[in-house]
C-alpha cells in the first residue's frame, strides 16, 4: 500500500495540561482519529499508523493450543509514528515487523531497517541450508536397518 501525500489535521485535548492540541498525521495514516478528539487524550498515546502487509504462518505443535494447526501472524509489518513520544527518533516515521504473533522488532529507521531485512536474508539462506541437512539426516536415519524392520 503505497503513502498517500494527503495529510490530515486533527485535534485533541491533551489530559495533562488540558490544552488542545492540532496535530498532522503522519503522510498515509489511515488511523480514524476521530475518537481522539471526543475525550482528553495522553499525548503518548496518539500514534499514526499505515498498515502493511500481514503474513501469516500455519503452525503445528507446541505453540498451539487446539491441537490442530494454528495461523500465527509472521513477519508482518506496518509504519508508524509517534508524534509525542520521550524519544525523538519514534517522533519520525519508522518500521515495526511483527516477527511472530506480538513480538516485535520497533523503531526501524530507513537504514536499520536495510539492516535487518540483510541479516533475514543470511538467515534464510541458513535455513535453506539446515531444511537440506534435515531432509538428508531424516532420509539416513529412516533408512537404518532397525528402522526397516
């Protein structure tokens, strides 16, 4: 989903110096902010959002629940700001992947961001090669005589 260059205005009253406040979103914030402005808000607590896409990984085994496969969220990703934060660099648009169902990697400028998609990338090469190691051990240790029997 690409950032529309609109951007939206809204205002709220902040609950700790009682105050209204007028904030632009972040470029392509697709947050309804209109519940923002109904009640005092914390001012840590406004945040813009532009969603990204959301994979989904089926699973089996210890990290389920039901006994069947369940869809964990894998790798998703989305941008945000937060406009009022204590620390300056999540004032600025940045990444958060989602890694898997809630546990994230937050706060991704541009070139952190390149970082972490060259070090998924080594990764993954990794994987390929332990899914080769494991086809062939599985493959050997099937194939042992008292196996067969």
């Amino acid at each position: 989903m690409a950032a529309s260059a609109v951007q939206r205005t809204f205002a709220f009253t902040s609950a700790v110096t009682g105050e209204k406040v007028t904030v632009t979103c972040m470029p392509g914030c697709t947050i309804s902010h209109d519940t923002d402005g109904n009640t005092p808000e914390h001012p840590h607590d406004i945040y813009c959002s532009i969603p990204g896409s959301a994979g989904e990984l089926p699973l089996f085994g210890p990290l389920c629940d039901t006994g069947r496969p369940e869809d964990f969220r894998f790798l998703s990703w989305q941008i945000q700001s937060n406009p009022f934060s204590g620390r300056p660099a999540e004032r600025l648009p940045f990444v958060a992947i989602e890694a898997i169902n809630e546990h994230y990697i937050e706060y991704l400028d541009p070139d952190t961001l390149e970082m972490v998609i060259s070090h998924l990338q080594k990764r993954v090469d990794s994987l390929r090669e332990a899914h080769a190691q494991l086809v062939n051990v599985r493959t050997t240790y099937l194939n042992r005589p008292e196996m067969a029997a």
